[in-house]
C-alpha cells in the first residue's frame, strides 16, 4: 500500500472514530435519540464507502508533470513549459 494511501485511509479511520463517539456521547447526555443516533451510524457508513472509493479513485488517476488538472468549466488542461 502506497504510503498516501496508507495515510489517507488512517485519517479517514480517526475521522469516522470521531464521529461515532461524539453520536455515542450525544446519546448518552440524552441530546440524541436512538433512532436518530441509527441512522447517524447508517449515514457515516454510507459517506465512509463514498470517500474510499473516491480516494481509491484519486489515486489512480495518471498524473502527468508539467500537467494542471482541467478547471471546473470542463476547458482543456493547462500545460505548463518548463525553461
């Protein structure tokens, strides 16, 4: 595994624990339901999938030197000359 991969999927991890335990704290000072503390759990799975894959697929894209990524107009990329 890629040391950016490594460092991205341990980020992801601490950030998810975070979460959980502050839902789980939330629930226990009685600020948070169960059912709403559930789908909390159910949405921070969903959003977990959603980031992996699209880490997954940042880090698989090609990067070529001397190359700016396209902007967001869908304009072609830049290409920059190095003297």
């Amino acid at each position: 595994m890629p040391v950016s991969e490594a460092r991205n999927q341990y980020m992801l991890k601490n950030y998810k624990e975070l979460l959980e335990t502050q839902i789980v704290l939330s629930g226990d000072l009685g600020c948070l339901h169960k059912e709403g503390s559930s789908e909390l759990q159910r949405d921070i799975g969903q959003v977990e999938r959603m980031l992996k894959a699209l880490i997954k697929s940042l880090e698989n894209k090609p990067s070529y030197p001397g190359t700016l990524s396209p902007n967001y107009l869908g304009e072609e990329p830049l290409i920059i000359m190095h003297q």
